[in-house]
C-alpha cells in the first residue's frame, strides 16, 4: 500500500521526465539538420583590389568592408570598390596596408610598412604619423603590425620589431614604449 501512494505521488515527476526527455530528443534530432550553405563570393584584383595579397580587413560602423593589400587599401560596398594607393606625389597616401581600425570617434587607422595612417572618415583626409630619428615623441621605426584602443580612448600601436607606441587622440602626442 505505502509503495503504492508512493508511486502515484511520482506519477506526476515521471510524466514531466518523460516528456522533457521525448520533446529534447525532438529537439536535439531537429537542430542537427544541417544549416543553411554557406554563400562565399570572391573579391580579387578584377572587382577593385590593388593587389590579390590581403594582409588585413575590417567593416567600419557603416558596413563598408576595408580591404589592406600589399599594394594599398581598398573600401568595398558589396558591389564595387574605392581604392588608395600610394601616390609618389601624396605621400600621405598608402603604400601597403598591414593592419586596420576604426576608433570610436568613426576614423580609420591603417598601419603600413611606411608607419600610421589615419582617415578621418568626415573629410576624406589622410593624415601620416612616422619616425623622425630626431624626434624622441615620433613612432619607434618598422613597420606598423597592431593598432588597439583602449577604454581611454589612447591609441596603442605596435611595430615590427621597434616595440609598442602610445598615441593620444586628443593632443596627438606620441610616447615609445
């Protein structure tokens, strides 16, 4: 009698089990279906790249995929590309992109095999930060591989094989590490 009472009283217990157990097999078995195939279009040198060598891409806050390459920096819309590229009359245009960022005030960081570049996304302009031999507050020499920004909004940049350089956004200053 008592393991009778006793097994109606987890008779409720049970059905839940059971349940949980048949509807999560259910479950299971029914996002085990393969997902949707994955769609893959190709950018090259035809559809607007400088060069076929990608060293570095981001999507900047407005969707436009940028795009660094051995032979300049392209910005991709999804169907055609602008291009940058070095200039022998402009050198604040772009040799090779190695790395790229965008900072929370909406500007692009390019690293390059020449030193940092900025893009003010506002006004189009490019602005270069190089070494200066003759300047202890310029970027160490080498070619610029990382650029990150911490929560203060300082510009951490790092070269190869000079080292880290810390930039501040707001008075431009620049301390080697």
């Amino acid at each position: 009698m008592f393991q009778e009472k006793n097994m109606k009283a987890q008779l409720p217990f049970l059905f839940i089990v059971f349940f949980n157990l048949l509807f999560g097999v259910f479950a299971i078995t029914g996002s085990a279906q393969p997902p949707n195939p994955l769609h893959f279009e190709h950018i090259s040198v035809g559809q607007g790249l400088p060069s076929p060598y990608v060293y570095a891409f981001t999507q900047d806050s407005k969707g436009f995929l940028w795009i660094g390459t051995s032979l300049g920096l392209s910005r991709y819309d999804g169907y055609g590309s602008k291009i940058y590229r070095y200039d022998l009359q402009d050198s604040t245009l772009i040799t090779s992109a190695w790395c790229l960022f965008e900072d929370k005030r909406g500007g692009l960081w390019i690293g390059t095999d020449k030193g940092l570049k900025y893009l003010d996304f506002k006004t189009g302009q490019f602005t270069s930060y190089k070494h200066d031999p003759k300047n202890s507050n310029s970027l160490s020499s080498g070619p610029i591989i990382s650029i990150l920004e911490d929560s203060y909004g300082v510009l951490w940049v790092g070269s190869y094989g000079d080292g880290l350089n810390r930039l501040n956004q707001e008075d431009g200053s620049i301390h080697s590490l």
